[in-house]
C-alpha cells in the first residue's frame, strides 16, 4: 500500500529531476489508454536506469518486459552512437503500444521489441549471438525471476550490470507462509542472487506513489561459478 506522504515525496522530486517531457508523458498517456496496467516503473526511477546505463557506458541493453516502453524510453536515451537496446514482451498489444510509443521517441531504429514468452525468447538471443549485454533490466512476470537471473548471467560478461525491480513485493518476501508465485519468486530470485559467486549484489528497498517495493543490482564479476565473490 501507498503512504500519502510516499506520493508527495515523489511528485517533489519528478518536479525537481524529472520535468516535463513529451515522448514520455505520450508514452504514458498512451498505455494508459490501451488499458495497459499501471504498473511501469515511476519517473524516478527511470533515470535512475537512464543514470546507471550512462554511468556504465552501455551499448548493449537487454530488457525483460517492456510493457508500454516506458522504462525502454529511459534506458535507450542512455545509448551512446550505435547502441542498441532490445526488448522482451509477452503479450502481442503491450508491444504494439510500445513500439508506437518508442517510434514517437525517435528510437525506433535503435530499440527492438521482441514478442514472445522470454523463456522461449531468450535461448533464441543467445544462439543468435547477441550477447554478452552490458546491462540488462529484469521487470516481467516474477515467478520467472530465478531463470530469468540464470539467464541475464549467461548473457553477461565480466562487468555487465544485472538490475530486477520488484523483488520486495510490500515486503512480503519475508513471510514465508506467503506462497504466492510472484512471491516465491521474488524470494527465491534474491536468494540465488546473493548466494551465486559470479555476482557482487544488493537489493534497496523503495518507496513512492507505487507502494512499497524494491530495486536489485547485480555485478557480474565472475563468468565461472566456482569463482570467489570479490570485492566483499
């Protein structure tokens, strides 16, 4: 649930860092009209995605759920000259609107969105060869989460950041006599995700207009498992 004063803090800060901006207030605006859910990341953090990708210096972007394009918007704007970003969508009409929504943002030649179950999807991407991704951003269907972790690793390269968002879940990752899949996934991802040795990881809690949920970030520093963690 959303405290009131989660929502006021956010509309601070979206009026501090995030002004108004055409292509992503239509992307919104758009979605929304779809019927798509409200469910897309908040302004704030989508430049933090955009600030993490720049800071990274990205140029090979994979996305698990792109929705409206919303957060796609934010993460291909960070692209230096030929990047490219692609992006993975299960249901036909969120990527219909996505791609309308990203052609309005100019960067239709730079995104791909492909449709599909990711767990079809992404063995065809790497016997495609298109890894290893520098970043790559998990926010799909979280039961899923724990394969789509062992995928993001095989995906990677030393260096390549791993980020999920919604893996806190209002904090019902610490009930254990919660069995919802969504949340068993959530669980089990932030399980593997702190015990695999190739990653040095954390997770944040985070609060605003969407509730109570949480953000995880993962550094691939090992491509063989039976490395060390480093950097502890």
């Amino acid at each position: 649930m959303s405290h009131p004063i989660w929502s006021a803090v956010d509309r601070y800060l979206n009026d501090l860092f995030v002004p108004p901006d055409d292509a992503l207030d239509a992307a919104l605006a758009a979605s929304a009209a779809a019927g798509l859910p409200d469910i897309q990341v908040s302004p704030p953090q989508g430049k933090l995605l955009h600030l993490l990708a720049r800071i990274h210096g990205a140029r090979n972007i994979l996305e698990l759920g792109t929705l409206g394009g919303y957060s796609t918007i934010w993460l291909a704007r960070a692209l230096p000259p030929g990047g490219r970003l692609l992006s993975l969508e299960y249901e036909p009409l969120h990527a219909e609107v996505a791609r309308a929504n990203i052609a309005r943002a100019g960067l239709a030649e730079v995104v791909e969105v492909r449709v599909g179950a990711c767990l079809d999807t992404l063995p065809q991407i790497a016997a495609e060869g298109r890894g290893p991704f520098d970043l790559i951003f998990i926010d799909a269907d979280k039961e899923n989460y724990p394969a789509y972790l062992a995928w993001a690793i095989e995906l990677s390269r030393i260096g390549s950041l791993i980020i999920a968002d919604n893996v806190v879940r209002q904090g019902a990752v610490i009930d254990a006599a919660d069995a919802r899949p969504n949340v068993i996934g959530a669980r089990n991802f932030n399980a593997l995700l702190a015990n695999d040795p190739r990653l040095v990881a954390t997770v944040l809690q985070t609060v605003g207009g969407k509730g109570h949920d949480g953000l995880a970030f993962g550094l691939v520093v090992s491509t063989r498992q039976e490395k060390k963690r480093v950097g502890e």
